[in-house]
C-alpha cells in the first residue's frame, strides 16, 4: 500500500513533528507510513491523518487520476 501522507503533507508545508502534533499519531509512525516501512495502519489513524492534513482518506489512498 502506497500512502500520499507525504505528498500531502509537503502541500500544506506541515513538518512530520507539525502533523503529529495536529492529529495525535506519533511521528514515528508517521515516518514508517511515508517511507513505505509500515505496511499497514488502522483506519482510526488514517482519519486522524485525514482531518489533520484537512483531507480525506481517499485522497491519502489515491491519485486524483485514478
């Protein structure tokens, strides 16, 4: 599973340590979703993730010509 945390993320110029803070999951984790090292999450730290970045998990799953 391919995440576009970062992607994201570097949109809303949001440091992983600005991230975690707004939405409650551990940088850490949030390094190991970005770097492809955590192969999978819950969905509760998806919508954390999600409302953090101002999003939805759909658009951390999926490029928008998909």
């Amino acid at each position: 599973m391919v995440y576009r945390i970062k992607e994201i993320r570097e949109e809303r110029k949001m440091t992983q340590e600005e991230l975690a803070k707004a939405s409650g999951v551990s940088r850490a984790t949030i390094a190991a979703l970005e770097n492809h090292t955590a192969r999978t999450t819950t969905t509760k730290t998806l919508l954390k993730l999600a409302n953090a970045l101002g999003t939805t998990v759909d658009a951390i799953f999926f490029t928008p010509n998909v």
